[in-house]
C-alpha cells in the first residue's frame, strides 16, 4: 500500500500540519494572555470584585468560542477561493459572485480594499504591544529594570526587521515545537492556580456573563473594549488557510491551542480571586520567581514568532494588492528557492518598522497601546461578517433567510465590539485609523490613476494589426533576437515599439506582444497560462494570465511558446518597457492633490523587472509623458 492511501501516514501528516500550524496560524492569539485580561480592570472603568471578576472570565470563554469557535473555525474557514483563505480572497470571492450588479460590486470593492488598508495598522500595533508586553515583565522581575524596557523592545524589534532579508526558512520549522511548547506552558501556568481555587472554573457557565451585562451595562460595554484582545490573531485562522488547510487548522485549535487559552486566561483569574494586588500584572504574577526570567524569554520568542508571521502576511498582502492593481509595483526578492511564497519587500519591512517604532516610543507602554489595538482588530472582523454574508448568498446561492441567520448574531457581536473599541479612538485608536486611511488612500488613488492613464492611453493608442500592416509596406531592418513588448492594452501598439523604430530603426526577427493579466482567483494552473494569437511576419499577440497569488514570471510563462510556432533563446530575447511619465492636469476625474500623489508614486515605482521577475540584464527602458 502506498504512504498516500495509509492511514497511519495520512494522521502523521495532519499532526505534522497542525503542529505546523500552531507555529503561524496561533502565534498572535497565543500572546494575548500576556495583556489581554490585565487591560480590562488596568483602566478603572471595571471595578475588581469577584463578580466582577467571573463575568469578565465568562466574557471571555464565550468570545473565544463564538469569534474564534463558531465564527471562524465552524463558518468563515468554508468560504475557501480555490482553498485560499483571507480578506483579499473572500473580496475577490465575494465581487465575482456580484459582477452582475456593478453598483454592489464597487461597495464591496471599497469596503473590502478598506480593510485591507487597516491591516497594516494592525500590522504597526500587533508587533509593538506583543513584544512590549513580554519584556515588560521585566517590571515584576526587578522593578528597577523598567528604565531598560524600552531600549530592549526597540532592539529586538531591529534584529527582527534586520532578518527579514534572510528569509525564515531556515527557522521557520522551529516556530511550531516553539509555540507549542509555549501554549504547553500557558496551560501549565493556569492549571496550578485553578486547581488552587477550582471555584473560577463556574465561569464557563453563561449566566455570570450575561449577570454581568445585565447588571452593569456601562461597566460589561468598557469591558468589551479589552475583552476583545484575546481574539487578536482570529483573522489569520483565515488568512493562514492556504498554507495548512482546514483540518489542521481546526485540530490545532480544539485540541491544543484554545484548551491552553482557557486555562491560562482561568489561572489568572483564580491567581486574582486570591491576590487582586497582582492586577497589575496577572500572567508574570502567576509565575513562581525562580521562572520569572525563563518566562521572559519564552514570551519575548513567542512575540517575535507572532510578529515574524504577521510580518509575512504583510509581505503576501502586499504582493496581492499588486497583482490586483491597488499598488504600484514594488522590489520583491525571493528567499527560498523551494517555495514562492517566501518573499521579502523592503519597502514594506522598512515602512512597518518605522510605524513600529513609532508607535513603541509615542506610546510607551503596553497598556497605552492597548487603547490603540483593537479597533483596527474589529473593523476587519466587521467587514469579514459582512463579505461572508454575499459569500454565502450569492457565491454559493443558499437562501437569503438562512443567510441571514448565518450572519446577523456575528455582525452583531463584532458591531458591540467595534463600539467598545470606537469610544477609544482619541485615547490611541486613531494611530492605526490614521495608518489605514493613508494606506486606503494610496491603494484607491493608485487604482483610479492607473483607470486614468489607461483611458487617455487608449485614446491616443494606434491600433496594433493596423500598425504592423503598414510596417511591413516598407520594412526595416530585421535584426537577430526576440523582442518582448509588454504592455498593458491588448491589440495596442506599445509605445516602446513605436521608440524603438523611431530611435533604433530596427525590428528583431521576432516580436511578442505581451500583455500581463491579474484575475481575482488565488491560482491560474499552467494548462490555461497562455493565449498566442499569430500576427504575421514572425509577430505574436501573447496573453499571459496570472492569480492574485501565482508568482508572475513573464519568462518562465513564454517559454511554454516553445513550439507553437516561436523559438525562444534566453540568451537572444530582450524586453522593451515604456517607462511613462505622468504630468497632473485639471480635471481629469481626480483631485488635483491626488493626481500628483499618483504622479509620484508612479514616478517612485521599482522596474517592472522587479515585479515580472524579468531578467534585469535584457531589459531596455523606453520613456515617454503621459497628461492626465
């Protein structure tokens, strides 16, 4: 019997892919105890008593099963785009389902590329108050340490940032064993102090979180806004689909990761139902002193790991955005030779870590961040609900009652949430904001410039069958090679053919007239890569088709030309790019401010070599100005 139909092989690879898992999918919901519970009483909108105290833990079992459980594990890992999961996934899902109502598909365009752009201030705060919070313990060691918090959290920050150039392969098998040991220790931690004080342990029962809601109303809607910490990380059960695949993910969270939650989150409670002076810090408190240091460490790894993966979602965002058309196209450099997916963008690692910084000394505590962390966190898992509910509806045509009863209880949970994390925006919630309007302004300005400059293109474009028909009238000169065009309008001449004659006088033996297309599924298989279309005298229009999450290799896709009717020498094709300039004019559809914020970012692009992964020796940049 062969390893793939045994089944002792098959549960070996689960376990493998869940362990896998834990190490990236679980790593920012896995430092959440390290803030989570001690932000909701740090502020003093909710009064410690023991009341008070099991309701906040009852709130809290019952957000990790409803967001994470139900929401998440049960209905959102369904809404796979061809076994792909995450925000731009279900957008492009959800969009295709409604191409036929163009006024819907552009809301939910706009409020999906919107949460997209508050991702990267999650992606600011995420690694800031996680990293932050465990060197903090630094205070409950030795309080005459604080002095040096700071400067720590700032370093490892910069060795993180630093290492990224380098690729986490060689480490990144070591983040599942670690981050599992991690959870192992959470557990561990918890487990002494119930069994210590099992009567915490009633707060798994409902009726302490609805007596708390029920009889301090005000008190339970503060509490909220720091009750929804612990689910911090729930968006990468999703995003992190791809990698693993529903099972494993799943089995990691049953079975290890939320069991080691809820002791955690239970011991400091219990810790706390004894020592309510230990509230400033409740999970460094739980340790005995002589494994202070040891937790140290252990947390500040956890971090890093839990920063490191979000970190590599940015990068993979980013790339997406690109091929979407939402963002100008950036340096992107490989760091594996096995797998695609291993890329670093230096703009990006820079950028965040420039907003990291910013936001570790302008804030300065863990708790000060807190404030800032989760209205980003709420306002994806808002706009989540609600591409789910057009998934189901219309994707998969299930009936609209159904749907809405599939959907309503969750908009309705994370609206409470997002209103408890709203009445934080002047206190820190604004800093993330600030950073997703920017990032949605980019994004949409790029898009409606890039429409702009399309249209006044193909205004002015000469029509490519007619333009080589008059050529060969009177032909030039043909020299050895292929030449490769790229351009973005299909049966348009490119203006670096019409530089190249004007200038060079010459055409090569043989000429590709490729155009590049981005299309909103994750994966377009080779078998349906290339459409060719013969042109006359040695002349090809090629159509390269590419997912939002395929690797766009120009020169790896002609080559399956070879023998359909081209020959194809690496060493003898050269490729023309138009290297455009855009001038700013009044009244093109866009404000003025943005027409020259799309001019210079248009201006600040990397090559498309970059991008194309052409190889950068046998490319000729041809330039030409562009009014829109």
């Amino acid at each position: 019997m062969s390893a793939n139909h045994d089944p002792q092989a098959s549960r070996a690879s689960l376990a493998a892919a869940a362990l896998a898992a834990i190490g990236v999918v679980y790593g920012d919901i896995g430092t959440s105890p390290l803030y989570a519970l001690k932000e909701v009483f740090n502020h003093g909108h909710v009064e410690f008593t023991p009341d008070n105290m099991l309701g906040v833990l009852s709130l809290v079992f019952w957000t990790l099963t409803v967001i994470v459980s139900f929401k998440y594990v049960a209905l959102i890992l369904r809404a796979d785009n061809n076994g792909e999961g995450g925000l731009i996934a279900m957008l492009a899902l959800a969009s295709t389902a409604v191409k036929d109502k163009p006024r819907l598909r552009r809301g939910l365009l706009i409020l999906g590329i919107f949460g997209t752009a508050v991702f990267y201030g999650d992606g600011v705060i995420t690694p800031a108050i996680s990293v932050l919070s465990a060197i903090e313990g630094l205070e409950v060691a030795a309080p005459g340490l604080r002095r040096w918090v700071l400067p720590l959290t700032l370093l490892v920050l910069t060795l993180l940032f630093a290492a990224q150039r380098f690729g986490t392969a060689a480490v990144g098998r070591y983040f599942g064993p670690f981050t599992a040991l991690w959870f192992a220790v959470l557990a561990l931690l918890g487990l002494v102090h119930i069994v210590q004080n099992p009567a915490v342990l009633a707060a798994l029962s409902p009726h302490h979180a609805l007596g708390f809601v029920w009889n301090h109303p005000g008190t339970a809607f503060f509490a909220l806004g720091a009750i929804v910490l612990c689910v911090t990380g729930a968006e990468a059960l999703y995003a992190d689909m791809g990698h693993f695949g529903k099972r494993p993910i799943r089995m990691a969270w049953f079975f290890w990761v939320m069991p080691a939650l809820v002791l955690n989150y239970f011991g400091q409670g219990a810790m706390l139902l004894a020592h309510p002076e230990n509230i400033k810090n409740p999970f460094y408190e739980m340790a005995p002193t002589w494994a202070l240091y040891p937790l140290i460490g252990m947390a500040t790894g956890a971090t890093v790991i839990a920063s490191q993966a979000l970190i590599t979602a940015a990068f993979s965002v980013t790339k997406q955005a690109i091929q979407l058309g939402y963002l100008p196209r950036l340096r992107i450099l490989h760091t594996s030779v096995k797998s695609t997916g291993q890329i670093y963008i230096p703009f990006v690692n820079w950028g965040l870590y420039a907003g990291i910084v910013l936001a570790v000394v302008t804030f300065g505590s863990s708790t000060k961040l807190a404030a800032a962390y989760g209205i980003a966190v709420t306002t994806d898992m808002l706009i989540t609900t609600v591409m789910t509910f057009f998934v189901i509806r219309h994707a998969w045509g299930y009936p609209w009652l159904l749907c809405v009863l599939a959907t309503v209880f969750f908009f309705i949970v994370d609206a409470l949430f997002f209103a408890a994390n709203a009445v934080k925006i002047l206190d820190g919630g604004w800093f993330p904001l600030a950073i997703g309007a920017f990032m949605f302004t980019l994004m949409m300005t790029w898009k409606q410039g890039r429409a702009l400059m399309a249209d006044r293109l193909r205004d002015d474009a000469i029509e490519l069958r007619g333009f080589l028909e008059s050529v060969f009238l009177s032909p030039p000169l043909r020299v050895p090679g292929t030449a490769v065009f790229l351009s973005a309008e299909k049966d348009v001449t490119p203006n670096a053919l019409l530089h190249n004659l004007k200038h060079n006088k010459v055409l090569h033996e043989q000429n590709l007239f490729v155009n590049v297309q981005h299309h909103e599924v994750p994966w377009i298989g080779f078998d349906r890569r290339v459409q060719i279309e013969p042109l006359g005298h040695d002349c090809w229009q090629v159509t390269l088709h590419f997912g939002f999450k395929n690797d766009p290799d120009v020169p790896e896709a002609l080559q399956q030309l070879v023998g359909r009717g081209c020959q194809l020498d690496e060493m003898e094709t050269s490729y023309f790019l138009s290297r455009d300039i855009v001038i700013p004019s009044v009244g093109s559809g866009m404000a003025l401010w943005r027409e020259k914020l799309f001019a210079s970012m248009h201006r600040n692009a990397a090559a498309a070599a970059d991008f194309l992964n052409l190889p950068t020796n046998r490319v000729v940049e041809l330039g030409s100005k562009i009014e829109i």
